[in-house]
C-alpha cells in the first residue's frame, strides 16, 4: 500500500535469549520493474551479516511510512552451521580436463574431489546430489593453485551446480561472463567457501 514510495524499514536483531539488541543494515525497497528474469510483488529485502553458525536468532522489523501507523514485525530463524565433510568420505582425484570431467559426471553422495594444483581449461558442472550427512565436496588443492578457466567465454558460466548439498571450496575461478551458478531452483544445502573469481573476460594478447 506504499503507492508513493516513502516508506523505510530497519532491522534489529539478536541471538535467541539475549537481551541485547543489536542493528542491522536497513531493508532494500525491490521494485519489480527493476528484476529481470522473474515477476516479483513489491517488497523490502536485505541481509543480516556476522552471524554465529548453528544460531537462532530473533529479528525485528520496524516499519516507518509518514503516510500510515508505524509497525513492528517479529520473525526468527537459524543460521546453518559451518559445512562438514561427509562422515564417511570417498575420497576422489583430479589431475587434468579429462579426470576432472570424469569424476564430475560420475559423483555420488560422500565424494571428495580433491583437484590438483594447475590450471584447468573450459566449463565445468556437476549434475548430482549430495544429502545433509553425505554432502558432495569438491575442493582446490589450493585457492590460488587451482584455476578452472572459462577461457574468456561470453554468457557462461565457469562452473555449473545443478544437485543438493554440494560443496565447492578453496579454488579460482576466471575468464567468464559468471564464475559459478547455483542452477535449479528449490535445492538445498549448498556451500561456497574460499572461492576467488577474476577477470570477468580474458583480455586480448598482443
């Protein structure tokens, strides 16, 4: 009902049990003619950051419109804790384009890819899925030491994930219009950690 825009909402929020409230950034106003790709209603959105894992947390919505009566909205939720290994590995290799596509294609619940330092050309994806105790892991034998290249392909993507609860950690993606894309709408349990991405396109030589 904010026909003419002006209205703002702020964010406090503290950790289940806690008397202290504490600030969090103000909420974005979405304006759907702005969202490309998707129909959207009108909406407030944004982000809490610096959270604890495996933490419940109360949150507080304070709504402000000088046309209307001020509000206060109340929710809570819980972050997810720091994601694990499987608890009984399969532990999997990668030294080239070839072993790394194999392994890829043929993943299943409780992998873990481990890739060789190097640099890794073309676009990658993993089709499978992981579960909540057996996720798939697929992890740089350093951030730095391994590359995966798009090559400087235009409207792609380095590295695909279609499936649930899979891992990809310590590695660089580079030389692509997007380095990695979270695929199919309603998974689950997905996670990114010390990921680098560079140089959306690979400049001309010479």
């Amino acid at each position: 009902g904010d026909d003419d825009h002006d209205a703002s909402v702020t964010v406090r929020y503290r950790a289940h049990g806690s008397s202290t409230w504490l600030d969090g950034p103000p909420l974005f106003r979405v304006r759907p003619e702005s969202v490309a790709g998707r129909t959207v209603p009108p909406q407030f959105a944004g982000s809490i950051f610096d959270l604890s894992p495996a933490t419940e947390y109360d949150i507080e919505l304070s709504v402000s419109d000088p046309d209307g009566t001020p509000q206060k909205l109340t929710l809570s939720g819980k972050t997810r804790a720091v994601p694990a290994d499987p608890a009984a590995p399969h532990p999997k290799s990668a030294n080239d384009v070839a072993s790394l596509n194999k392994v890829l294609s043929g993943a299943t619940a409780g992998d873990v890819i481990t890739i060789a330092n190097g640099t890794y050309q073309g676009q990658f994806r993993i089709d499978a899925s992981g579960t909540a105790d057996a996720p798939i892991v697929v992890r740089g034998a350093s951030e730095e030491g391994v590359v995966l290249d798009g090559g400087g392909c235009t409207g792609c993507n380095v590295f695909e994930v279609y499936g649930s609860f899979v891992h990809v950690e310590s590695l660089t993606l580079a030389h692509a219009s997007r380095g990695l894309r979270l695929q199919n709408g309603g998974t689950e349990g997905n996670g990114v950690r010390r990921v680098d991405t560079v140089d959306r396109i690979r400049r001309a030589e010479g």
